[in-house]
C-alpha cells in the first residue's frame, strides 16, 4: 500500500468486449457454473492480510464487503454496510456512518458497530499490509506499533453508529473504506477459528453474495451464492469453481478444450498474462477482453541527482520528448500486450484523475523539440553528455529499451545501474542518480494515491502551486476534490517533471457463452453480474 512497487506489468486504452453472445443471446443454460482458473493457490483468505493484485483478493470481492463499494466502472462508490455516505464535520476530522440494521453475515448474524470496530482495529494491526488506510486515525501508531489493540479515533455510541476522530482531515478516506483492508468479518468467528479461520467453509464467514464450500488446496476451490443474502438477488450463478493450473500452457489448453470459462479472470502476477503471447494470438478476437490494470511506470528525478531541481525542467522535457513510447510498449511489454503508451500523464488511465489522451505536452516523441531544450538548457554539451541511470530487476527490459532510445536519439551516454529496488532506492537518496526509471501500483481510485508518490527520494518537483493544489484537494470528499487534483496533475505533467512511461494493461480470454465478465483497472466485475449463456 502507499509505496513504490517492483511491479513490471505496465493500464490501457481499449476495451475489447469479450462476453459477445452466441446465436441465442437471451437464453441461459441450465447449468450456471463459472469455471475459473488460478496460476497459483490461495495463500489467504483473509481480508487484513491480501495485497493487490492477487488471486485472493479477485475472490474475497464476493464473499466480503465493507461500509462502502465502488460499481464495476468505477464511476460510482456507494453504500454497502453502510445505510448512507458519511456524515463528515465540518472541518474534516470527525466522521459518523450509520450501519443498515438489515445488514447480515452468511451465517446470519446480524453485522453491529462492534464488528465494524473489531475489524478495523484488526486490520490497521496488520501495518504491512493495508492497515496503512487507518493511518489518519487517533491512535493508529500505537496499534501499528502494538502498544494498544484498538485505535483511540474509532467508537461506537451504539449497535448501529461508528464514529471516527481523524488527526488530520483525509477526505480521499472514503475511497479507502471502498477496498479490502475495511471489509468487515465477525469477531466471534474470527476468534473461534484462530490463525486460519478462514479455511473452512464455516470460518469463511463474509457480508457478501457468496460463500466457500470446498477448498482442496493446491487444486480447485468452490463457491456458491448465499441463501436468503441479506442485499437480495445474488444473480444468476449457482456454482463458480477454480481451478488451480501452475503451467501457463496447461491454463491455455484448459481454456481452448472449453473446461474453464475465462482465463485471467483471476490474475496473480502483473508482470505477464495468465497465458502466453501464441496462446493470446491464437485465440479469436471476440474473446479477447483489455482493460487498463494498476500501474505507471515512469521516469523521474532524484532532488540529489544532477537533474534535481526545477531549474532543470528543460532537460527533464527533453528526455521524455525523446522517447517514443509506442516502441517502449512493444519492446518491453510482449508486443504491447501488458502496456500502452502513456500520453495522459502519471495516473494510469481509467482512473480518477487521468488527463486525457495526449494531455501530456512530453509524452510525444518530437527528437527535434528534445534536442533544441538541451541545445538552450546546455550550450556546450558538458552537462547532460553523461547520464547516471537506476530501475529496479522488474524493470529490467523497460530500463534498457528507455537507455537506447536516449543514446540514438541525444547521444547520450547512459550509465544504467540494473539493482534490487532498495539499492536503487538508496543511491537516488545519495545523489549517485540522475534518472530513476521506477513504477507504482495504486491501491485505490484517488488521485491522492498517486500524487503523495511524487517525491524527493525519486520523482523531485518543488512547483508550490502543485503542492497547493494537493493538499486543497486533501481536505476535500472525492468528488469536490477531482479538480483540484487535475490541476497538479496537469502542472506535473507540464514540467516533465515525473513522466509515465507505458500504463499497465490486463487481459482475459473469455468464452462467448459468458455474460457479464469483465474489469477495470484496479479489480474483476462481481459474479453476481456475470451468467452462462447456453452453448
């Protein structure tokens, strides 16, 4: 959460639909299983305990759920557990949600505050994982130390109110309460199952539409729909079951024999898709389904390199000017397959707070402009002739196909230090690099998320009507917030200051006889909206 991640996937620009029907699009067949298939096992299924993107956390999307939820777009966050969106004071540090008194656990318990503040207190104990979304709360560094086990800014003046004393106002919060680390288990199950209670079928207990009845590990896992669900209809699917297939080309076959429905449905690494570049080509377009995933790789600016400072916006310019992100795609990420040119600034597209197409003034590749803003930035050629340049292993391929381009196109000489992320991390602190080629991996849909990783250590921009902008949009709900935002994305951009490279991009192979199936860029569609059609 909230941190640099060595990811190498890199979100997109189309989307292919790839749930066209068959010759009777309205008739569902009788048998509603979703096939499924896993690269790898789950590890958890605890909610405290996942991190993104994972197999885990495509599956406890629909079997746990929180105060709040976004829709499959991302367009809308709403209530879940919630009977309305936050009653927020004023000045931003107090917040009221009032629970649905209808609301249920699987099992039939009723969900009370006191759920809400268990989970939560758990949660943000778990500070390597996504506990970090509790960090604006009274007391949280004395449950993520563990001093205390519950956060001084969290209580309950009853069965159906939480209450939340924040130190400083955080509006983008609300987004956060919309993802995993907030969902909300039941303490007493929880505490009857112990470390692994989430193993069985009867520990497994969540507020969402279905439930696990077996789980063989190493092999498969079956879910099926709540009875009586507290919310109503939990659609049309009776049965999904996952199977486990560690080879890539068994994961490709399965799908092309027609015994899983969907490959990719459920991804685990960002670095590559769930079958090979053949096994994609082979497949026939109208089962192929992209979508933007995750991430940003991109170029930035240590403030102790030699490029660190404000003054150096023309070499900053330059650099990204010369680079043609088209070839960086296909170069770096299986013929574009895991990424897209990025032309629409840091935050990867369809996410809040992305640009626009081509909004960036830098992300063209115009070698011309570049070569002229060094010739005015650096008349004699002694400043920018030798280039001090640091990715982290991930980044690998990405970091060798940016180094190329500056040596054909400026002529450069490009120092290229390949490390584990943290040695990076360290010699852009010590000055040892002009040019940091590092990747982030949001956690949720704000711009927040993105904009706090622009920074001394890798991405140095001292603009102050950037940073004005920021911390106005921080004292504001999502919604209000999103121009604000804007504008110091766009000032970000403008600079070329911290310049995204390519944006990540998933892709699933879905049968025609699905509906419904999809994804956005940060999470799969919920089975509740996706049925079988007959085949």
């Amino acid at each position: 959460m909230r941190g640099w991640a060595l990811a190498t996937v890199t979100g997109l620009s189309i989307f292919m639909n790839g749930c066209s029907s068959p010759s009777a699009p309205n008739q569902l067949a009788h048998d509603q299983t979703l096939r499924l298939v896993a690269a790898t096992d789950v590890q958890t299924l605890d909610p405290a305990r996942i991190h993104q993107p994972t197999v885990e956390l495509s599956l406890i999307r629909n079997v746990f759920g929180g105060l709040y939820q976004y829709n499959n777009d991302l367009s809308k966050e709403e209530p879940d557990l919630a009977a309305s969106m936050p009653e927020v004071t004023p000045d931003g540090l107090t917040w009221t949600f009032h629970l649905r008194p209808d609301a249920r656990f699987s099992n039939g318990d009723p969900v009370t505050a006191a759920d809400v503040l268990y989970s939560w207190n758990r949660s943000a104990a778990q500070n390597e994982y996504g506990g970090v979304i509790f960090d604006h709360l009274k007391g949280y560094s004395d449950v993520a130390d563990g001093r205390v086990k519950n956060l001084a800014g969290l209580t309950a003046p009853d069965n159906h109110t939480v209450v939340a004393s924040l130190v400083t106002p955080a509006g983008w919060w609300l987004t956060e309460l919309g993802i995993w680390p907030a969902d909300v288990v039941e303490q007493r199950v929880v505490e009857a199952g112990g470390d692994r209670w989430w193993s069985t079928a009867d520990g497994l207990v969540g507020t969402g539409p279905f439930k696990v009845t077996t789980w063989t590990p190493g092999r498969s896992l079956d879910f099926e729909p709540v009875p009586r669900w507290w919310r109503g209809s939990t659609g049309s699917l009776k049965h999904i079951h996952v199977d486990v297939i560690s080879v890539q080309a068994a994961r490709a076959a399965a799908y092309t024999a027609g015994q899983d429905d969907i490959v990719g449905y459920l991804p685990s690494d960002p670095k590559a898709p769930e079958v090979s570049y053949d096994a994609i080509r082979s497949v026939p377009h109208p089962e192929k389904y992209i979508r933007p995933w995750l991430s940003s790789p991109r170029i930035g600016y240590p403030a102790a390199g030699r490029l660190g400072s404000d003054a150096d916006t023309p070499a900053r310019r330059a650099l990204s000017l010369a680079l043609d992100r088209a070839r960086l795609a296909d170069d770096s990420c299986l013929g574009g397959i895991t990424c897209v040119p990025a032309t629409g600034g840091l935050i990867a597209k369809g996410l809040a707070g992305y640009l626009g197409d081509g909004a960036d003034p830098n992300a063209r590749n115009d070698v011309p402009a570049a070569k002229a803003l060094v010739t005015g930035w650096d008349p004699d050629g002694s400043r920018l002739k030798h280039l001090r340049v640091g990715a982290p292993i991930q980044l690998e391929s990405l970091a060798h196909a940016v180094a190329s381009q500056w040596q054909a196109a400026l002529g450069l000489v490009v120092d290229l230090q390949v490390a584990e992320f943290e040695t990076i991390r360290l010699n852009a602190i010590h000055g040892l690099l002009d040019v940091t080629i590092v990747e982030f991996v949001t956690d949720y849909d704000s711009p927040h998320n993105w904009l706090e990783s622009v920074n001394a250590t890798f991405c140095s921009f001292a603009n102050p009507q950037f940073r004005n902008n920021i911390d106005s949009a921080d004292k504001k709900l999502p919604l209000e917030a999103l121009a604000d935002y804007v504008k110091a994305g766009q000032l970000l951009a403008n600079g070329g200051a911290c310049s995204a490279l390519v944006y990540g991009q998933g892709i699933y192979l879905v049968h025609q006889w699905v509906k419904g199936a999809g994804g956005n860029a940060l999470y799969e569609w919920y089975w509740t909206d996706i049925s079988i059609l007959a085949h």
